[in-house]
C-alpha cells in the first residue's frame, strides 16, 4: 500500500499540479504517525511550462484511455491525440512529418497495450520486438531521427531522475510493484473527473455527453477546415506524397554513382599520365593528370566511405534475411 500511495502522489504532482520533488529519494521521504506521506528537503523542486503540462496531461490520457483493450479504429484515435500532445509539448518540432509520427505512435500504444495485457512491462523478447519495430517502422523512424524532430524540454531531465528514484523506491517496498499498473487507475480517475464535469453540464442543458462534446469542438474544427481550405487557395500549403523506401535508394544510388564516376576518372587521367610521360620530355602533362587521378581517387574513396555509412544506418532501421534467418532460428 505504501508503493502504490508513493507512484499516486508522485503521479498527482506531475500530471495533475505539474508542480512536482525532483528528487524524491528513500532520505527525502518518509512517514508520520498518522501513515502519511512526508516530503523532505524542497531544494530541487520544478514546475512544467503550461504547454508542457497540458500536453503531458493529455499524452497520459491519450496512452492510458481504454484500458489495455481498444479497437483499431479506438488506437488510431488515440494515436493522433498522443502526436497532438507531443507537439504541444515542444517535443515534436513544428512541421514533422504527421503520418510517419502518427504510425509511431500507434506502434508505441499498441506495445505499451500489449505489455499490459502480457504482464512483462515490456522486458520479454526484446531482440523479436527490436526486429518487429525494423520491419514495421523501419523507414518512417529512419526519416524521423534524421530529421531531428524530437526534442526534450529541459525539465523532461529531472522528471525521468524522478521516475528513477519512485521506482526504485516502489520496487524495494514490493517486488512485484510496477509502476504502469499504478498508473492505470490513476490515469482514468483523472479522465473519469473530466467527463463527470461534462456529464454535469449534460444534465444542466438537457444534452448527452457526446452532443456537449460536439458542440465544444466543432468550432475549432471549423476554423481549422477554413484555414486549410485557405492555405491550399493561396498556394501556402502543397499535398506532397513521400516514398521513404526510394529516397532512401536514390542516396544510395548517388553515393554509387559519385564513386563509380570518381575512380573511372581516375582511371582514365592515370592512363593519361602514363601516355605523357612517354611521349613527352615534359613532365608537365603527365604530373598533371596523375594529380587530377590521385584527387579523383580521393573523391572515389570519400564517396565510398558515404555508401559504407548509409548501409550502416540503412541496417539500423531496417529488417535483412539475415535478421530473419536469425529469428527462425531462435525460435
């Protein structure tokens, strides 16, 4: 009882207040007399940005809402309300690419659900989940974290020294204590609270829940059709289609090509210098082109050197034969 009222409290400063003990370690808390939870020493406490604690109050929503049994249709909601609290968080940047984002998302609850259900928080089979996420996601995360879209606020560092610190409190009070399991509850009390309101005002005006909801949210829907009906009309906004599997071919294929060209120009000015130098006194031309087949060999390797790079990170993030080879094997 004490694990789970240590994870509550600690989950009530961050999603609720937002104002929360960055360093909640076994000497900085205790209890009175009374079983009450005391906090001591407040000289590393902080306090979420209004952006941040909005979108981490609904990032939580949007991970937690259903329980570990949702529809397809129920996650990929759920996958764009967690994309839209990332953003509003000033994790994700402004402008990244929304669909592969939402397609992480989607993998993400969908594991976070599974290891719900499965009880192993996620610590079973771990090189099969490595290789799932390569085959399912492998391009999409690629693009990504090239792209440098995530970003982590500066407070995001004390609240996972936070989390650090109530786990291993949690785990040393109760073997089996797990801190998602905690979590769940507490989560759909708080969205429980805040459809009660809305059932509130259902019964005042006479309205459902989902008529109170509709009406709250049509109006920003609007504005936002209108403004992207606007956008299009004044060329501000393009439909653009991504193929991540043929831009990341067509690097490849560049690198290729570059190295290709660089060492058959180096083959030919090397010919060239080897003509010269016999049939001239002067060892001018033929110094000439073996300089220019020495720095075109140069370039050749460079180019060589950006193909062995991109086949490596190629490798990082997607499945080969030989990863599935290994996975038969295994099993």
């Amino acid at each position: 009882d004490l694990s789970r009222r240590v994870a509550e409290s600690f989950l009530y400063q961050i999603i609720d207040t937002g104002y929360f003990h960055a360093d909640p370690h076994p000497g900085n808390l205790a209890t009175d007399d009374q079983g009450r939870l005391v906090y001591y020493d407040f000289g590393m406490m902080d306090e979420l940005a209004p952006n941040v604690r909005r979108g981490f109050k609904k990032f939580c929503f949007a991970l937690f809402d259903g329980g570990p049994f949702i529809s397809d249709l129920q996650l990929a909601a759920r996958a764009k309300e967690l994309t839209d609290a990332v953003e509003e968080m000033g994790v994700l940047a402004k402008g990244a690419d929304r669909i592969a984002c939402e397609q992480l998302a989607r993998y993400f609850i969908r594991t976070f659900k599974q290891a719900q259900i499965d009880g192993t928080g996620g610590k079973k089979n771990k090189n099969k989940k490595k290789n799932d996420i390569k085959s399912t996601l492998g391009t999409e995360l690629q693009a990504l974290t090239e792209a440098q879209v995530f970003r982590f606020p500066p407070t995001f560092t004390f609240i996972f020294r936070a989390v650090a610190s109530i786990d291993g409190i949690g785990k040393t009070l109760d073997k089996d204590y797990d801190l998602t399991k905690l979590a769940q509850p507490f989560v759909e009390r708080l969205i429980n609270a805040e459809k009660s309101t809305l059932s509130t005002a259902a019964k005042a005006t006479g309205l459902n829940f989902k008529d109170i909801n509709t009406a709250i949210t049509t109006p920003r829907k609007i504005a936002y059709l209108e403004e992207t009906i606007r956008s299009m009309e004044s060329g501000a906004l393009k439909i653009r289609v991504r193929s991540l599997e043929n831009e990341m071919a067509l690097t490849r294929l560049s690198a290729q090509n570059k190295a290709t060209s660089s060492f058959v120009i180096a083959s030919l000015a090397l010919n060239l210098a080897l003509a010269a130098g016999r049939e001239t006194a002067n060892g001018i031309p033929g110094f000439a082109a073996a300089s220019a087949a020495t720095l075109c060999t140069f370039r050749g390797l460079k180019a060589l050197g950006e193909l062995a790079v991109i086949d490596k990170k190629n490798a990082r993030y997607t499945n080969s034969k030989q990863f599935a080879q290994s996975d038969d094997y295994d099993d």
